[in-house]
C-alpha cells in the first residue's frame, strides 16, 4: 500500500468502529476483519453490483479466500431498482443456501445502493449478523458511515430498514479511479454537505482543491473523504438514531429527494440533486435572515467541482412540492428544513412555511450557472 | 375491569416495558397508552388478522378512538402464510398511504404470527417506529414479550427479523374465552416451557391445576400468564438479544421446529410440536445422566394439560433430521441443545451428536400415551 492509510472511529460506545482510508487499503483487508472479530470458521457473503463486481470483486475475494475466510458472493443489479424486498429475499436464500449463520458477516462491496441493500440483510438476517462496508464511490463516503440501512417501497425510498452499524469501513482509494467522472463530482456534493454544515474551513480547502478533487489526485481525494467521513462520525456520534442533531446532515436533501424522485431516478444523480438541494436551502437562509455570503459560497464551491446548480425548469414544481409533502422528515404535519446560518454552521428549523419553499424552488428554475 | 392487573416489568434498561394482565384491561388502553408516550398527534396503525378483526378489533378501535387516537387498521389473513416479506411490503404501504410518521405506532393485535409480523413492521418502518403487544392467545405470552420479531423466508422460518421491544404489553383475558380448545391447550405448551426452564414450583402448579387452565378458569389463567411472562421477562433482562442465556426459552425447540417444517405448517400446532420436542429434551437429559424423573414429570405435565407427547409415526426421521440441520442455532456446525438436568433447570449443550438425536426421534415415535 502505498503511504499508510487514515484512520478514524465512529465512537459509539460498545458499536464504535474504525474507518480506514488508504490506496490499497483492501489488500488488508483479511487482518483488518480478524481484528475486528470476523469470524473464519463461518461462511461470509460479498454482496456488489454487475458493475463493481467486473472490477473489484476478484481481488477483494482472492484477498479473504487467501486470509482463511471462506467466501460467498452474490451479485445484484446495477442500480437502484435492487434496493427491494425482492431482492432481499433473493440474498437471504442465498446466504441460507450456503450455510451462512449468525456468527457470518455480510460484506457491502460498492456504492450506497449496495451499502443499503447489503446493510439491511446483514440487519435483518437472523435479527442481525456482522457487517463490513467497502464503499467504492465517492458518494459512499456518507453512506458508509453510520448504520443507516434499508430498501425502497413502490411509494416512497428508504422506508424499510433499520439502524445497524458496520464492524468497520475499508475505504481503498484504488477503487475510486475508474469511476466516471459524472459520478466523481455527484459523489463530492456530499463531502462538500460536510463542510456546509460542520467545517468552514473545509468548504475554502473544497473550492481551493477543487481541480485535484475532479482529478482523483489521491492525496487531495484522501484528506477530503476523511474530513468527510469525520464530520459524519462526529454527528452520528452524538445522535445515533436521528432523534435531533442528525437530522442536519439532511442539508439539501428534502428538495433534494424530491427532485429525484420527481426526474425518475437517473436524470438527476442523487448528489446533483442534493447539490440544487443545498443552493435552495442556501436561498432560504438569506430569506429567513442570514447574510448574502451563504447563498454565494455555497452556489460558487458547487460549481467549483462541476455541480449542477439549477432545478431543470421542466420539472413542474406542483409534482416537486407533492414528492415534498410525502419526504419521511416531515413531523406530524410540520414541515422541517436545515437551514445554513453560516457557511458551517446550520439549524433545524421546523416551521417552514410552504408557501416560501415553493418560491424557493421557483427561483431555483432561473438560477444563473 | 373486574380485579386489578397483574402487572410486571421487562427490565432492559431504557427500553424497559410494563406487562398488563387481567380482564377487561383493553378498555384502559387509552390510558396506558398516553402513560407510554405513544402520540396522539400521529396516527396509530393496529395490525391484526381477519379472525381477531371479526372479535376484537371494534372494540380497541373504539377505546383508542374514544381516547383521541387516530386509528388506522389492517387485517391480514390468519395464519402462518402472513409472515411474508409480500404482506410487509402491503402493510408498510397502508402505513404511507395513512400518513403514519416517526411517531406513529404499530399495536399488533392478535396471536404470535400477528406479533411477528406487526412487530418487524414496527422494527423496519422508517428504521424503527414504536410498537404495542396485545397478544390474544395464550402462546403469545411468550411471544409478545422479549422484542424478538420476524417474518419468514420461503427457504427458512423467522429468519428476516429484528429485536425491537414493545412499549407495553396488554393482556385481556377477555380475549381468551373464544379460543378454540386445541389452541389453549397448544398454547399451555410455553406456559408449562416456562416452569421447566426456571421454576419447579411452578411446574408442580400446573399439574394441580391442569383442569382449570384448559378450562380457562380466569384466576388460575391470570395467574400461569403472569408466572410465564415473569420468566420469560426475568431471561430476557439478562440477555436481551440472545447472546447466551435466552437460548434456554428454545426448550423443545430444535425438535420442535423440525417437526412443524416436515408435517407441513398446520399438522402440528406450534405448541403441541414444541411439547413433543420437550418430551424429546427430557429423553436426551436422562441419557446424559439426569434423573429419569427429569423425564417422567416433563411428560406428565404437558399430558395433563392436554398436549401430544409421541411423534407422529408417518413423519420420516431423515426428513426430520435434515430440517433440524437448516435450524439456525446450529452454530458453526456444532449440535446445540437445551438439556433439562433437572425440573425447573436446564444447560446450554454444544456438542449432542446427530446419532443420538436421531436416536430420540426414533424413541419418540413409541412413546407410550
């Protein structure tokens, strides 16, 4: 491996794990599971996608069969149409096919639809088996952390799961040099959410970093994925299960969603998505008081790595403020938004009006790029 | 409500939850409900099946009506075929399409399968809603206590679930008096487990009072309910996710199980299998060196209650030991049984060989009745 890897951990108690960030990280990967109580005497699953598997699944299996480990894998569709209870079932007959048991563990080999999928059944297989996260995107460096799991219902996304944190994440920077580069700078809307809410400085390092970040230059990619992941585990530290502080890490994400889900899954990738999200949620926090500052800074580092900016004007915004009405974040009627005070700094506001929001998605439609 | 409850607590911490027992505690729900910080602002979901829903469901509808809740209600077929990953799909879309929220809840109202299911309901709907158990069987005294939930895999039973504890337990033995005469005796079956694994005294209770209970003589009902759960509360508080200690609630179990695989869901009655795998658990202890009365008062009490005690002849014994071989507390291999070395205390056994299981089976199928 070429330099030595960073490390975090998620402290969370008796659930607390490490995260470990490096080129090569994986060819580790057999003395990381055993430190961490992955046990060889039973059967463990790799669950990856057709893409990922062409590319990473021969190694990562070569690297555990090699260890000692004895290895199942299953493949699942590309996208995100395999976050199903169909495809749920599927896996478990699998894992029951091979003898997996409660002492297995499943391992998520790919991006966040992986992440998902696999981290529910390793939740729900046997009311909950051991979990190892290899994400191989940048978009999973939030995923990834934090134990969020679940699938899709027809009628609204990740509504079925569960809290289940991993026994640790093998971040191996290799993985991310072949991805596209669409996805590279979808995948860093995240990491620059994580300065937005959290690190003012991080957001100056993004825009100054910018060109390195869309180049994959690992040194860059490396320092960035782990402020990211930091900033993650330090909320999730504090708020485990989502019952307050967590909720920020939302910043972009209820316009965000709805746009996805309003575009059809694909039009929009999830962070461009989020990234017109977050200039939304900017606009709003001038509106509601904040200085001019927050709404430039956030729409110029976005488009710095190349995020989109705009809400694509045929989208109608009667059909965004419906999918809006239906997002999980709203409480007993009231409509919930995190809201930027500062660049790093943001609140839960749970009094918005909707009136003000569809104002806001309007002028997200004439944005200037 | 004639006579106060019973009432005991499941301590776990945190998550610990009062038990109500007694008749007429129903009509109290609305009380004991806002005691227990389930919301009136959201609305709740009561999920049961078309048989309770004919008897029971109008009536707690109402009382929670009455108290200010909003009820929405779901009734699934009865029996087994509802523990399905299809029928948690449907119910979490009724839950979307009623507005159910964070904080919403799930009262599973009705026998084992209603709990199972309704509970992994509440354990999966956006990760983790709040949960009631109001159990209307007698073996679901055992079930609807200790937050183990599941729905079964075509492949294996109970094996997609989670641990998720309710708030409360309420226990009508109002809800008792219309069950059909094989189901009450079925469901002695956990209540006669309890004393085995934990209390002699009580063991010997239940001999005495055999006729009362399958007559459900309500006193005597209240009372074998509250000694049961007791146990089953007082295991669960020392190993909340079956680590170790809860292993022993799976007396007559892996036997147990087998059977109900191999004669088909519906031949034998959960309990009335777990009866004879019990009289099965009693024979291994005696050939392992406990007292032949290990055996004999196992095999007296279950009869005195009502229940089979021989094996069906025609089940195959290979078939019955290859199911035993899919049960998931096989670990790594290993045979793992729960041996009564006494009346009132039993191990935890790693290492029965097959042959001598095979050995009981056989036994069992010339079991003098």
């Amino acid at each position: 491996m070429s330099g030595a890897p960073r490390e975090l951990t998620v402290e969370l108690g008796e659930r607390s794990y490490p995260i470990y960030i490096g080129e090569g990280v994986l060819d580790e990967a057999g003395n990381l599971f055993t430190e961490r109580g992955i046990s060889k005497k039973s059967p463990l699953m790799i669950i990856t996608d057709a893409n990922v598997a062409e590319r990473h699944l021969g190694h990562l299996a070569e690297v555990l069969t090699s260890a000692g480990f004895t290895v199942v894998t299953a493949v699942v569709p590309a996208g995100e149409s395999s976050k199903s209870l169909t495809e749920l079932e599927r896996l478990i007959g699998i894992a029951l096919e091979h003898g997996l048991d409660r002492k297995s563990a499943i391992v998520a080999l790919g991006g966040g639809v992986v992440g998902d999928l696999a981290g529910f059944v390793a939740a729900s297989f046997m009311r909950g088996i051991k979990f190892v996260q290899v994400p191989t995107t940048i978009l999973a460096h939030d995923s990834s952390v934090g134990g969020k799991v679940a699938v899709n219902h027809p009628l609204a996304k990740n509504i079925i799961g569960a809290f289940h944190q991993p026994e640790l994440v093998l971040y191996d920077l290799k993985t991310l040099q072949t991805l596209p580069e669409r996805e590279v700078k979808a995948g860093l809307s995240e990491v620059v959410k994580h300065g937005l809410i959290w690190d003012a400085s991080f957001v100056t390092w993004c825009d100054e970093n910018a060109d390195k970040l869309t180049a994959l230059d690992p040194d860059a990619l490396g320092y960035a994925l782990y402020k990211g992941c930091s900033v993650k585990a330090a909320v999730v530290s504090k708020d485990e299960r989502e019952n307050d502080l967590r909720a920020i890490l939302n910043l972009g994400h209820t316009i965000g969603h709805a746009l996805e889900a309003v575009a059809g899954y694909g039009e929009l990738l999830h962070g461009e998505a989020i990234a017109i999200g977050m200039v939304g949620a900017a606009r709003l926090a001038v509106r509601l008081g904040a200085s001019e500052e927050v709404y430039t800074v956030t729409k110029h580092v976005l488009q710095r790595v190349g995020l989109p900016v705009r809400l694509p004007a045929h989208l109608a915004t009667d059909e965004i403020m419906r999918a809006m009405m239906h997002d999980k974040k709203f409480q007993e009627g009231t409509m919930v938004f995190i809201v930027p005070t500062a660049i790093g700094v943001v609140e839960i506001n749970k009094s918005v009006s909707t009136s003000l929001i569809r104002e806001i998605v309007e002028q997200l439609k004439q944005e200037a790029i």
